[in-house]
C-alpha cells in the first residue's frame, strides 16, 4: 500500500537551531531516500518534470534512487542541472515539480526536492566526477558575474571546449548563494564551494574583484581581450527602500546589507571584522525569501524578529518551507501591515515602526488580492531596527558603460526570446539582470540556453 | 593578491603604499576610489585613488590608522600584499568632464583637511598638468599631519597653510581663511572643492553657500560593497537618497545632509570599540594576521 505521506525529513530542532547558523536540515539518508523514491509512481505522462524549469527527467533519476543507484541517478541529473546541491535545498519546490505531483491530490507529493539533495549531497560524498570535458576549440568567451546564471552558463561552454573567464565583482564567487542566501539554509563550504568547483576542474578561469564597466569596459572584452561572446548574468543587487519617512535612521539597513554582512563578510563569526548591528528587536518588511532569511538571521543574532507584510499568510512570495521554519523559530508575522513612517529617538536611531492595517481587495494584475488601507487603523511597532527588503533592481554599472544596450524602464536588460540574445552582437544575458529578482533555478536555465545560443552565434560567425 | 610595492610612514600614523593592481591603475582617473580587504577576516574598506603609475601598474593609497580595520592594514609591509584590491570605484571627479578651456578661465580653490590633502592631491595635479594651477588652503592638526605639503605647494597658484596648533602657518581655521579670503581680499572663487572630515567639509559649505560659490565635496559614508549593492552608504542629497559609492562619492556641498551622514558615521562605534579592545588583548593575534 503506498503512503500518503511523506518520508520525513531529520532537521535541527528549532530551539537549538535558532542559536546558531549550522544547516537547519539534515536531508536524508541512504535509507530514507529509496524509501521516499519507492513512492514514486513513475506517471506515463510525469506532471512534475513539466513543473521543473530546467525539465530534469524527475521519475528516471527516482527510480535509480529507489534502485540504490545514486549514481547514475546523479548523471540524469548532471544532463539538465549544474547547481542540484544548491536547488534541491533553495528552489520553491511546492510550486514546480512537487506542485504537480499527483501524489499531492490525496496526499503529500513526492519529496522531489530532498531527494534531489540527497543525490547532489552523495555524489559529492563519494567525489563522483560528472565533468566531460571537450578539447579547447580555439574560441573565448567572457561571463559577468558568477550567480547562478554565469556560472551554468560557464560550465556549459567550457564542457563544449570554449575557453571561459568569469569575471566576478565581488571577492568571492557565487554571486547570490554567497552573500545573500545565509549559510543554514546553503552551506558554503560543504555545498557552494563544492559545485563552483568542479567548474574550476573544467578549465573555468575566474577572476573576482573586476568591476565590468569599472575595471574594464565590455567593449574592452572584445576589442583588447578578444572574446568572441559575452554572456552577462550580473543579477540584479540593487536594493530598492520605500521612500518613507526615516528610512535613513541609525538602525535602518536594507536586506542586502544586512546578510551581506553576515554572509559575506562573515560578520555573525567573532573572528571576522565586519560589524553588523541588530538591535533587540528588529522589524523585517517583506514576505519574500529574502525578507525571511534575514529575519532568520536576526533570530539567530539574539535577535525578536516581527516580519511586516502586507498581505496575508496565503500571499508571501517565500518559499513555504522557510515560513514554516521560521514559524518554528518564533518569528512573529505581523500581516496585513504597511509600515508608513520610521519613528526615531533623539538620537538618531530607531524607535518604532509606524504602520496602517490593511484588508485584502480585488486581485490586481498579478493576480493577487491588492492590499488597501483600513481609515485611521495606525499602529506602532515598538522596535530599535528595521530591515527593509521590499525588492531590488539590477545595478546599471553594465548598462551605463555599454553603448547601444537595450535595457527596460526597470533597469533590466532587454533580449530576445528565450536564448538571451540582447540588442548588442554577440552579448547575450540572462538570469536576475533580465528578469529582475527571480529564482536561481530560472538563472540556472537562462544561463544554459544562453550558452547553447552563443556556441551556435560563435559557429556561424 | 595585491603585492604592497612601497611603504612609507608619511605623518603620525599615517601611510603612503604604493599597491600593485595592474588593472586598477590602467582605468583609474581622479576623483575613484578603490575597497581593499587585507587578509580574509578583514573588513572591506574605501581609500580614495591618490595616484596612478600605469607603466609599473601600481595605484597609490594614503590613509590614517584611525581604527582596527586601517591599523590592520597598516600594519602589512612592503612585499607583503592585501588579498583584495578592487575598484577603481565610484565616478571621477566631475573636473574631468568640464570644457577645459572653459576651466581655464575659472578660479579654483582645493581646501583639504588632514588626510583630505590624499584625495585633493590627483585632481590638483591633473589640474597643472594642463595648465591650471588652482587655489589651495590645507589645514591639519599641526604641522607632523600636514601631508603631500611640498607636492600640492608646488602646483598651486597660491598657498595657504594653517594648523590648530599653530606650528605650521596660520594658527586657524580653513573656514577662517576662507572668509578673510572672500570678505577682506574681496578674492572671487568659481568653484571651490573640499575634502577632508565632515564637519569641516559642513563648515565650508557654510561659507560658500552664504558667498554663494559653488562646492563640491567628496563624501567619505561607511560602505561595505562599495559598489550600488548594499546602501550602507546612503546618503540625503538634495531631499533624495543617494548611494555615494555609485552617484558619488562627490556632490554638491550645498545639497547634502550633513548631520544625518555624521549620525550615521556612529552606527557601528559600539562594535568598533569591540575589535580595537580584542585587538589590544590579544596582541599576538593581530601580529599575526599583519602577515
Ligand atoms: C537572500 C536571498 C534569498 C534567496 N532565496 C532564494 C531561494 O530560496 N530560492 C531561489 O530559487 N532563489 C532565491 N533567491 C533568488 C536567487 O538567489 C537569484 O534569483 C539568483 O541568484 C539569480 O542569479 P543570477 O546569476 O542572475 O545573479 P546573482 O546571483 O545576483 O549573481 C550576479 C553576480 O554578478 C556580479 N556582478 C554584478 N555586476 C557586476 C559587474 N559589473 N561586474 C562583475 N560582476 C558583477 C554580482 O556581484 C553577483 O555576484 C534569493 C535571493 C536572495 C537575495
Ligand atoms: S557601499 Fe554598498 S551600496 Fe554603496
């Protein structure tokens, strides 16, 4: 008789876990991957591989799990995904393949997700190398930025022999999944570091502190470095704020500094320099994944934690298992708020959190019910910070510097159908910068097709 | 790595280093900046571009050790090098993209306080390099903190020095000079530009806006990316905010909301306070991470 439910999976009990930054999964175990892969019923027409952004063969790569043969069941995997340590534990599993698992009707889907890390997590265990490498072709191409989208796409033109630079910003690579993903939800030594790894073995060069635009220009790269294409997959990094009162108080910082500061620079680790401040209580406005993460970070730096959104429950953009998580971990969710106004003391520094209650309306063009005002429903949140993660947009250090660029009213940079061909010859984009902030499995896909496109662009050239 | 090339103690813990960033050097014009990280714990911090040598494809940073993060730095020598050295960063200093015979016309003055003579230094001198040789007050604690003194001297129409303490030239104020400047020499400046700490930069844009000339200031904001990523480093502009790393670092004087950037200096003097009593007990930690 098949099980309705689900294998469960081991985590850090929430008490604990909210005291430090260690993984709060554990994944499973050999035992309880074939387990949960017996449930499988390997659908004629499998809904959840249409569910997948990137189309892994989902029932192939479960029936090797349920089979004990994790490693073939990682080069199913390998054929249609560079990153599956990092998406099988940050993609929103319960909107793609696990939402259109037939299981879910009467039951609980299959856990496509877990087992995805668990077969990532195995194959890393036992250095199974899934790398095929062609001879170099002669040819160069240059990637911007090393998130999801650079990265994938790096890897895919190197495996087809082209030699391929990363250029990253920043002094550490991964874009994303280093400075903003925290560390107990993405391990960055055991699973980051790992997968950018094994593009180095491909013969990726990458070369961090180089400011594209600054450091050199993309003409640059094809006129003195000789690169026959770009790929740009600069993400988009930029934090917007609200433009309310206070928001430039003592206290206040926007999510992006907030975790990079803890995640980058590593600043929750006392012998890292960097400073971060969170006071003791501290209000996070948002429902994204972002929103969550830092106000699970604050939790974890002794932190109370209030997330301020303004829809309901039902709404948050977040991944459902990190609401739940955070749930467990004693954040307290303050819906249907709009903060309006930032109160300060006579110091400078923040006070309180000034607010107006809402009530859901008619759906807008997103399709969720729009938020409206309630008259005189002000309330004030007592709080000494305030993380502000309402969104970001794409930095246009790139765009500014790059003539004949086409980019959109939001900054994102403008291509052509899928395969991220851009108004300029030769240059291609993809991931965040195109899209604006998304998910890094749609990175992760922008970046291969784009590399697919520009091994043809090269070949006919 | 960033190998340091040339170190040199210049004033009271103040240094002259001389970085080798091939890449850096070949795009940086005046007015950038660059974030160096030391050694993997470290912080990231801005330095202002003090100079460039293209052919030995090295850039020149001067900064004081004022806290843990710069007496860190410090603290490496010649042959050792910095793990991280990025930029150049921000945009050039507005100077560069005026008509430059249209500048020619115009009376400059450069008021630089203490370590603000770094910045002011390679506008000044791409100034002389074509033909323009500004006004320049610089002022200091006493004369052991008057730095680049004979360099700026020498490119600058004229000259005017004063310290605190009187050991060097006047014993006052930049502002004071400024005033005599305007009020009793009835001296008329079109454009005055002045770097250094933010209440003197405040005080001088005082002076110049009562005397309606117009200011440009360089703004020196905490920052951790120093790149459009973070929004440490915002600051109001005008009633807008602005990120100094990537609209900046310089704006126009008049425009800018000085007491909220000086609040905003203090967020993390707690934690400061923190590293430099850790560092102080255990001296043998430090040492070794100077290496
Ligand atoms: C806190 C947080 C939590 C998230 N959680 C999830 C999640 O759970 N699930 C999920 O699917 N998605 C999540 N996301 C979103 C996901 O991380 C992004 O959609 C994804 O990383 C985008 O990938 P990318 O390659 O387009 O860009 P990025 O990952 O942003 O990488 C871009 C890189 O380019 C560099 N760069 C930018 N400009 C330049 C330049 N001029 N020169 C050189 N380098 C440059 C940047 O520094 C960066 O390293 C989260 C995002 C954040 C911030
Ligand atoms: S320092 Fe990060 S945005 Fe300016």
């Amino acid at each position: 008789m098949l099980s309705l439910n689900r294998i469960p999976v081991r985590e850090q009990n929430p008490d604990l876990r909210k005291h430090n930054f260690e993984e709060v999964c554990f994944g499973y175990n050999e035992e309880e991957a074939v387990k949960e892969a017996a449930r499988c019923l390997n659908c004629k027409k499998p809904m959840c591989v249409s569910g997948c952004p990137v189309s892994i063969d989902i029932p192939r790569f479960i029936k090797h799990v349920k089979n004990s043969e994790f490693e073939k069941a990682a080069q199913v995997i390998a054929e249609s995904s560079s990153l599956p340590g990092v998406c099988g534990r940050v993609c929103p599993q319960e909107s793609q393949c696990e939402g259109k698992c037939i299981l879910g009707k009467k039951g609980e889907a299959v856990a496509i997700g877990k087992l995805e890390r668990f077969v990532a997590d195995w194959s890393r265990e036992h250095n199974i190398d899934l790398s095929k490498k062609s001879p170099f072709n002669g040819k160069t191409v240059a990637v911007i930025g090393s998130g999801p989208s650079g990265l994938s796409c790096a890897g895919d033109l190197a495996k087809m022999g082209y030699g391929v630079t990363v250029y990253e910003d920043l002094h550490e690579i991964g874009g994303v999944l280093v400075y903003g993903i925290p560390e107990f939800r993405l391990p960055k030594e055991k699973v980051v570091k790992p997968e950018i790894d094994n593009l180095k073995k491909l013969g990726v060069k990458i070369e961090t502190n180089i400011i594209i635009g600054k450091t050199i220009t993309v003409d640059d790269l094809f006129d003195k470095e000789g690169f026959s294409a770009i790929f740009i997959g600069s993400g988009a990094g930029s934090p917007r704020f609200m433009n309310i009162t206070g928001e430039n108080l003592n206290g206040v910082f926007s999510a992006n500094e907030f975790l990079t500061r803890v995640n980058l620079m590593k600043a929750y680790k006392k012998e890292y320099d960097t400073p971060v401040h969170v006071g003791k209580k501290v209000a996070v406005i948002g429902g994204g994944n972002v929103a969550i993460d830092a106000a699970r970070t604050a939790i974890r730096l002794g932190s109370e934690a209030f997330l301020v959104y303004r829809r309901s429950k039902d709404e948050l953009p977040a991944r459902a298992e990190e609401v739940h998580h955070a749930e467990e971990e004693g954040l307290n969710f303050r819906l249907l708020s709009n903060p309006i106004e930032i109160i300060s003391d006579d110091k400078f520094w923040v006070k309180g959190l000034k607010c107006l209650k809402m009530e859901l309306g008619e759906p807008d063009e997103s399709g969720r019910r729009r938020p409206v005002p309630i008259k005189d429903s002000e309330f004030i949140i007592d709080v000494d910070s305030v993380i502000i993660s309402i969104g970001t947009s794409p930095n246009p250090l790139i765009t500014s510097s790059t003539k004949g660029l086409e980019k959109n009213s939001k900054g994102c940079i403008v291509t052509d159908g899928e395969d991220g061909r851009t108004s300029r010859k030769g240059i291609f984009a993809g991931g965040d910068a195109v899209t604006g902030a998304a998910t890094v499995i749609l990175a992760m896909s922008a970046g291969r097709k784009a590399a697919k496109a520009i091994d043809e662009y090269i070949q006919n050239n | 790595m960033y190998k340091i090339l040339t170190k040199k103690n210049i004033a009271p813990e103040t240094f002259y280093m001389e970085i080798e960033a091939p890449k850096v050097a070949k795009s940086a014009k005046p007015g950038h900046f660059i974030m160096v990280k030391a050694d993997e714990q470290a912080e990231r911090i801005p330095l202002t571009v003090c100079d460039v040598d293209t052919k030995k494809g090295s850039v020149t940073i001067i900064f004081k050790a004022v806290g843990a993060s710069t007496e860190l730095l410090a603290g490496f020598d010649e042959g050792d090098s910095y793990l991280d050295f990025a930029g150049p960063l921000g945009n050039e200093t507005e100077l560069l993209s005026e008509d430059l015979e249209d500048l020619k016309t115009k009376k400059i003055m450069f008021i630089a306080g203490g370590i603000g003579a770094a910045p002011v230094h390679p506008q000044i001198k791409w100034l002389y390099e074509n033909g323009i040789k500004p006004d320049v007050i610089l002022g200091a604690r006493s004369k052991d903190n008057l730095i680049l003194l004979s360099e700026i001297e020498k490119m600058a129409d004229n000259f005017y020095t004063v310290t605190d303490d009187g050991s060097y030239g006047r014993k006052a104020l930049v502002t004071e000079v400024l005033e005599d400047l305007i009020v009793k020499e009835k001296k008329h400046y079109d454009l005055v530009i002045t770097i250094g700490p933010l209440l003197m930069m405040k005080f001088v844009c005082l002076v110049t806006k009562k005397h309606d000339v117009k200011t440009i200031v360089s703004l020196n904001t905490l920052m951790v990316c120093g790149m459009g990523m973070c929004g440490a480093c915002r600051a109001t502009i005008n009633n807008e905010t602005k990120f100094t790393c990537v609209d900046g670092p310089e704006f126009d004087g008049h425009q800018v909301d000085f007491d909220e950037i000086l609040n905003r200096q203090s967020i993390y003097k707690d934690e400061e306070k923190e590293k430099l009593y850790q560092f102080a007990h255990s001296e043998q930690e430090f040492k070794n991470r100077r290496k």
